[in-house]
C-alpha cells in the first residue's frame, strides 16, 4: 500500500452533521440578508449541492453548482461571490462549533507519513477550497502533509459515486489495489471499494444509514486506529 485517502468531515474532525447543517445554513442566510433574499439564496444553495451530487463530470462540481444556483435564484456568481468568498472568511467560522478536536487526527497523520504513505484528504468535493482549509485547520492539521485535499473546484463527481474515487487514482496515476479509503460514512467512503480500493472504518462518528454490514480491513475508533498503523 502506497496512498492512504482519508475522510475528513467524521473522520479527522468530529463533527455533529445536522448541527454543522444548521448552523452553516442560518450563518449563510444572515450574511445575505442585507442585500440579497436570503431564503432564496439557501434554496439555490440546496439546490446547487443535490446537482453536484448528480454531476455526470461533463462540468467541475463548482461550475455545476453555479449553474443551478442561478437557474433557482437568478443571481449570478459574479453577484454573490464576493459576499461568500468573505463569508468563508469569517462566519463560516461559527460552524466549528458543530465540530471538535481531537489530537488523533494529528496522531494519525503522523504515523501514516512515518510509515512512507502518501496522503490525500478526499473529503466530498462540495465546498470550495478555503471552507476545506478552514475545516483542515479545525482539525489541527497541517495542509502542507497531504498530496491533495479535494474541493469543489477541481473534482467532476462526488461520493458516493465511485467515479469520485476513479478521478483521484487517475489524476495521480495510482492503482486501486495499492489505496486505502479510510472514512466514518459506509454508503459514501465504503464505495470506494465497488473500484479496488481496501477500506478502513473510524467509528467515532459512524454514519451506517441502512444498518449494512461494514466489510472492511479494520473497523475502529480514531485512537484504535493510530495503534493500528503503528504496528
């Protein structure tokens, strides 16, 4: 094994999903109310994230999202971009308390570089690169230790379409049976695995939607799982 991909909302930074949700969406619309329909603006920003799911890759999940978010509200990127560039900034900082820190997802990182791995934080592909950076941050975790970090600017698919997981291993040349997709969701992180790649599962914040079986190299917590690779 070569390159480790990772999950990172649930994964290396615990996170209360619908909190996380809720206050995102209620720190959005306050930003937009003064010059904008802000109820409009959270439709077209629901909107724009179900069509980013279904993107069939002719577009970026950015340019996807932008299209659908004008066809809903009729404003424009150019309208509103530099109000969410600034929202990203600042309150989108509010939401970090939907999530915490844990010194593991440092642990952890660590002792995959120690052991050789490449490392690729492949967090869906939905939010543009400084909320990814920012939510990095949060974990207490450097940027500079991962290969790529995938964000909604670059990537063409989102899980748990196993295209999403192809797009990576294509754009660095990497072979399925030589990657581990480690990550808390099994319906989304666990397709990986419909293209080669083995699976780990953290359990810390586990999502299992439909109660499945979990088939995986290891299941575990975050801590577990530190001593895991340390072996």
């Amino acid at each position: 094994m070569k390159t480790i991909l990772i999950d990172l909302d649930g994964t290396l930074l615990h996170m209360d999903q619908d909190k996380f949700i809720k206050t995102y969406f209620g720190e959005v619309a306050k930003k937009f109310s003064k010059d904008f329909d802000s109820e409009l603006i959270l439709q077209g920003l629901i909107a724009g994230t179900k069509a980013m799911y279904k993107n069939d890759g002719t577009l970026t999940n950015e340019d996807i999202f932008w299209k659908v978010f004008k066809e809903i509200t009729n404003y424009s990127k150019e309208d509103t971009i530099d109000l969410f560039e600034d929202f990203y900034l600042n309150e989108f900082e509010n939401a970090r308390v939907a999530t915490s820190y844990t010194p593991y997802a440092k642990k952890l990182i660590d002792v995959l570089k120690d052991k050789g791995y490449e490392i690729i934080v492949a967090t869906n592909p939905l939010f543009p690169k400084i909320a990814t950076q920012k939510r990095l941050e949060w974990a207490g975790l450097d940027l500079n230790d991962f290969k790529e970090f995938t964000t909604y600017e670059n990537y063409h698919y989102t899980k748990p379409n196993p295209l999403y997981f192809k797009e990576i291993l294509d754009k660095f040349n990497l072979k399925a049976e030589n990657c581990i997709m480690i990550g808390n969701d099994i319906d989304e992180d666990l397709a990986a695995k419909k293209i080669g790649l083995e699976a780990i599962v953290v359990t810390n914040n586990l999502i299992n939607r439909s109660n499945k079986d979990i088939e995986a190299k290891f299941v575990g917590t975050i801590e577990e799982l530190v001593e895991y690779f340390k072996k």
